[in-house]
C-alpha cells in the first residue's frame, strides 16, 4: 500500500511539474486549454480508478461467497442472492463513474 502511495504521489509531483510551465506562460486563452486538459484526465483517472476498484471488489465479494458456499453447500441459496445484489450495486456504482467521465469528456 506505501508503495503504490509512494507511485502516486511521485505521478502527481511530475504531473504538476509538467503543467506548471504552461500555466506560468499561458496567455488568455491557454487557461482554457489547461482546462480541457485537466478535464480529460480528469475523465480518464476517474473511470480507470473507478473500474479498477469495481473489479476489485467484486472479486472480493465473489471469493468470500464462493468460500462461504464450499463450506456450507446448504446455504448457498441463501449466500447466492445477497451476494448478486451486491455486486450489481458495485457495477452501478462504476456505471455512474463511467457516466460522469462521459459528462467531462462532453466539455472539452
């Protein structure tokens, strides 16, 4: 986890190092496209990390009733149904993040 922590904020750093160039120089109309750019990866982290993490979860949602079934095949009707709905409200959860990327994405 530090190490993945570590890898972020080091893309951060070299992200605002990148840009910082371009808003120091920027006449009045560079800001817009700063703007834009800043929109689109906005847009494109949001969904990346919102379907890494979706996935994620799934997977851990999958594997803990999967484990729950094969230690007690008799419940697995009732670990099977709570465990669908679960996992549909993650999706919806990615749904939305894909939703609001596509609304980022409609202004630039």
């Amino acid at each position: 986890m530090n190490k993945a922590i570590s890898m972020l904020s080091i893309f951060g750093v070299a992200m605002i190092a990148a840009l910082a160039p371009t808003a120091a120089f920027a006449q009045e109309g560079g800001a817009g496209e700063l703007t834009k750019l800043g929109l689109a990866i906005g847009a494109g982290l949001g969904i990346a990390i919102a379907a890494g993490m979706g996935g994620l979860g799934q997977g851990r949602a999958t594997a803990a009733a999967l484990s729950g079934i094969a230690r007690n095949p008799g419940a697995s009707s009732k670990i099977l149904t709570p465990m669908i709905i679960g996992l549909a409200l993650i999706e919806s959860l990615v749904i939305y993040a894909l939703l609001i990327a596509f609304l980022l994405q409609g202004k630039i």
